[in-house]
C-alpha cells in the first residue's frame, strides 16, 4: 500500500511512539522486576519453625546412687524413679527416638556399706537395677559406689539394668565394663564413649586407672571411623577434673558428667549446662532429682548443633529468679520488722520491682534460621509426672522383701545395755502417768503416729527409715529395728532424754532435759533431703508446743 507523504510521516512518527511505549514498558518491567528482587533481598530470612518432633533426644541423668524414692517426709519432694520413668515414657509419642545416657554412681549410696546393711543395700539396688531397665537406660559411665560389693555383684546388677556400663579406661579388674558403644537411631549413628574415675574422698582408688583423657579421644576416633555422627561422652568424675576433660576432648557434640562417688543423702543443687568449645556439657541433679531433657535437630545433614534454647537466657533468668525469690522474702520480713523505717521498705520494694520488670523484659531465645540445633530442658522428677506400674510394683515388692527380711535377721537385735548410774528408756506410757495434760496434747500431734507411717506401708524394719519413727533408736536402752515395743512413734523422751532416773527421783532436774534446744529437731532428724528448703525450726517449733507443754 503506497502512502503519500504527510500520511508517511504520520505513520512514522506512530511507529516511533510505539518503538518508545515498548522501551518504556520494557525498561518498567525490568524495573519492577529488580525492585522486587531488592525488596525480597532486603527482607531478614523467615524464622523455621521447630520440627514436630526431634531427630534425637537424649535423657541425661546424674548417679541415683542408691536412691529409688524420696523418704516422703514432705509432700511433693524431689526424686523418684517410679515418677521418672512415668515421664520418659509420657514423652514416646513427642519424642519417638529418644535413648537414656547417664554418668556417677547408680546402686549403692555410699561406696562402703555400713556393716549389717550389706543384704539389704543389695536388695535395693536389685530394685533399682530394674526400674532402670524399665527406664530403658541404655549407657552410663559407673561411679565408685557401684563396686560397693565387688566387681561380681557389680556384674549381676549390670546385667539387670540391661545398660551397657562404659569405662573405657579401666580394666578387666573393674568387671564387665566396655569401652564404647556405637547405634543406629532415627537415620542417625550414635557413639557413645564413657570414662570413669573411681576415687573415693579418702584418696581411695577403687581400681587401677588409665588415662581418661586418652581413652576419650581414642574412642572418639574409632567411633568417628566407624561413622559415628553424633558422639557423646560419659564422664563420672569430680566436677572440675571432668570439665577439664571434656576442654582437652574436642568433637564431641555431648558430654554428660556425673560424680566420682556419693555419700550420705544429701541433694545437690543443679547445674547449668555450659558450652565448652563445640560440647554441650551437661550435670543433672543427683538421686534422680531432675532429668537433664537434650532434643536434636538435625536439618541440612549437618551433624554440628548451635543453641537453640538460649542457655545465656536460662542463665540470666534462673539468677533473676533467685535474687527475686531471696528479696521477696527479704521485704515480706521487714514488713513484720516494727523497727525498720517505711522508706527502707520501700526502697527493697523498689529493688524488688525492678528485678521483675528486668525479668519480665528477658527475650525468649529464638530457633537459628538455618542449620542444627539443640534444645534443653531439666524437668524436676515430682509425683504430679505420675507414677510408672512396673517400676511402682517392684519398689513394693522390695519393700516388702526387706521387711521380711530384717525382721528374721535382726530378731535377737537387741539395744545397748545402759551403764550403771545412767538413765535408760521407760515409754511415753510410764512419763503420762504424773503429765497427763502433756500426754493429751501430744497424741493430737503428727508425732504420736510416726510409726504407723512406716508399718502402712511395709517399712517399720527397714533400716533406712525406722530411725526416725522411734524413740531412742540405738541408744542404751532404747530401741532397734526389730525392738520398739515400748518405743514406737516419737514420745516424750525422744527429746527430754532418758526417763528413768527422772522416775526414780523427780525432783533431781538433772535428770532430765525440761528444755531441750531447738537445734535437736535438725541434727536428729529434720535435716536434708527430709526437709524441704524452706524450712525452719522456727516455723516447726510452734506445732510441738501446747497447753501444758511449752504453753501456760
């Protein structure tokens, strides 16, 4: 078609127009598209949501040493392996690959037993041998305690726990203790290495030991060849000795630390976990107090875990906790002061309100955006996490297995005899005759019916227990754990001292305690762990006292 000349330049200038709107639009476009691309550089990355479940999770627990329950002295104490196994097994569906690690002395409370306690000390670590294979516990690095009775019977529980007892550097001398294990769970390859430092407080070296350090890295590296993916070491030793074993044992993810040894029934606070190069090292309460919780994520294929739980956080919180704890009790007792001005009050009110806003204003530790991470938790071992059936029955069973026991062995058991010119034991019965108003008030207390406590439930002849249900329990002329005839409960003479000179001549006030000291509640019986934290004699001493005792 032929175009004149005004109609041809019209149509160019229209192509030239359109040549221009398709530049245009394209140079828009390649605009729009960059700032998009700007914009979505510009925003942080999304934060990943934590996985439904763990790849892994590990249970970590300190030496229970000897310990299956709390005495039950107060309600809701810590500990109790009936109540940790409820909780390891709650967990099956939140955590469905999960193994139980654990590093100090598990079967006996000391690591000498006391003469005559022997058979019984035997019969409890039976039971708590089993309960820890229903606990399903896989591995642990023993403690001093364990050989409390010789390599033999050290063997026997072994086999009932069905654990695998990791020392890697002792001998055969020690029984059948292995130096690492290695296993498959959820996709991955676990290798646990376990070492064990059995020395007594006294200096006593229970074995001939190796270097623990170089059995640690040796395992390392054979279970690094072997494709282990994640290790972790068991670590029974004293605190600052495994610490710094775990500083010269780089590559491990884990380490789990447990004591050299135990003694006696004290509780020991909880540690924080610490980070230690790349290792999460860990310390739960011992006699199964709490359960040290570790969940693993694993994303990316990397086997390299960061803190996904803010241990700087946990720490920072549990010292705000405390101090708040401490001043509340501080202000709540300058309250009562009458001698302390107002504007000292108000002035820890003030402290007081701070620490909680500081508290109040701590931000949560939030999930790495990429990578593997952990998390962990101390879940504290109370009744409220129920009470697991066959671990429950076979602490009866073994309660009453001692009773029957201990009431045949110790039969003939009978008391020192008193020495001349001293006082012995007479019963509450005989002192009720001339206080009787003492007498009445007294069987309205807890303490007039301490002994049926232990007879309800198959413990009156059980030698950890009936000390303190009695009155003057292996004292010349007192009781024993068969002989309480006339000396069941705690009566009159539990703190008044023996009655019996008091008997024959009233009026002689030396022979007899009418004031006794406040401090005898705590040092006989009322210590820890049979008390809770809080407690004071001061608070006590009130419901012991009554008309006609301590009161007009």
């Amino acid at each position: 078609m032929r175009r004149n000349g005004k109609g041809h330049i019209m149509w160019m200038r229209l192509q030239v127009l359109r040549t221009l709107k398709i530049g245009l639009l394209m140079v828009y476009g390649v605009t729009l598209a960059t700032g998009c691309e700007r914009n979505k550089k510009a925003k942080p990355p999304a934060e990943r949501a934590t996985p439904a479940e763990p790849t892994l999770r590990i249970y970590a627990l300190a030496g229970a040493a000897g310990a299956i329950e709390p005495c039950g002295c107060v309600r809701d104490m810590l500990g109790g392996i009936d109540h940790a196994a409820a909780f390891i097994k709650s967990q099956k569906k939140k955590a469905p690959h999960a193994i139980v690690l654990g590093a100090g002395p598990m079967f006996f409370a000391d690591p000498h037993l006391q003469s005559g306690r022997e058979e019984q000390g035997f019969l409890k670590a039976e039971a708590l041998a089993g309960s820890l294979k229903d606990m399903n516990l896989l591995a642990w690095a023993p403690g001093a305690n364990d050989w409390a009775l010789g390599a033999k019977k050290f063997n026997h529980l072994t086999e009932l726990s069905g654990a695998h007892p990791l020392a890697a550097n002792l001998e055969k001398q020690a029984g059948a203790v292995e130096k690492h294990h290695l296993l498959n769970i959820s996709g991955l390859k676990v290798g646990i290495v376990g070492v064990s430092i059995p020395r007594y407080s006294q200096g006593e070296v229970f074995f001939e030991i190796q270097s623990a350090a170089n059995a640690l890295k040796n395992g390392y590296e054979s279970l690094t060849k072997a494709g282990a993916q994640i290790t972790v070491a068991l670590i029974s030793a004293q605190r600052g000795e495994a610490l710094r074993l775990v500083e010269g044992a780089p590559g491990y993810q884990i380490a789990i630390i447990g004591k050299a040894y135990d003694q006696g029934e004290a509780n020991d606070k909880p540690y924080a976990p610490e980070i230690i190069g790349k290792t999460l090292t860990l310390q739960a309460t011992n006699h199964l107090q709490g359960v040290s919780v570790v969940d693993l994520y694993v994303r990316d294929g990397d086997h390299q875990f960061q803190d996904g739980s803010g241990l700087t956080f946990l720490s920072r919180r549990a010292s705000l906790e405390s101090r708040i704890s401490e001043l509340k009790a501080r202000v709540i007792a300058l309250k009562k002061d009458k001698d302390i001005l107002p504007a000292d009050v108000k002035s820890q009110e003030n402290k007081l309100l701070g620490l909680q806003k500081e508290e109040k204003a701590l931000k949560s530790p939030s999930i790495p955006a990429s990578g593997s991470f952990f998390q962990y938790t101390l879940v504290e071992v109370r009744e409220d996490l129920g009470e697991d059936k066959a671990v429950g029955s076979r602490l009866s069973a073994y309660y009453q297995h001692v009773n029957q026991y201990n009431k045949k062995a110790f039969a003939d058991l009978k008391p020192p005899s008193v020495p001349e010119g001293e006082a012995g034991y007479v019963g509450g019965q005989v002192c009720a005759t001339c206080h009787v108003e003492e007498d009445a008030f007294w069987k309205t207390t807890r303490h007039a019916n301490a002994y049926k406590t232990l007879s309800s439930d198959h413990k009156e002849f059980n030698l950890d227990c009936v000390s303190c249900h009695v009155t003057g329990y292996e004292k010349p002329g007192g009781s024993t754990v068969t002989h309480v005839e006339k000396l069941k409960n705690v009566q009159c003479e539990q703190c008044h001292g023996p009655g019996s000179l008091h008997i024959q001549d009233p009026t002689a006030k030396s022979s007899i305690v009418a004031m006794p000291a406040k401090d005898l509640c705590a040092s006989k019986c009322h210590h820890a762990p049979h008390v809770g934290n809080d407690w004071k004699v001061e608070k006590a001493w009130p419901h012991i006292l009554g008309k006609g005792h301590g009161l007009p």
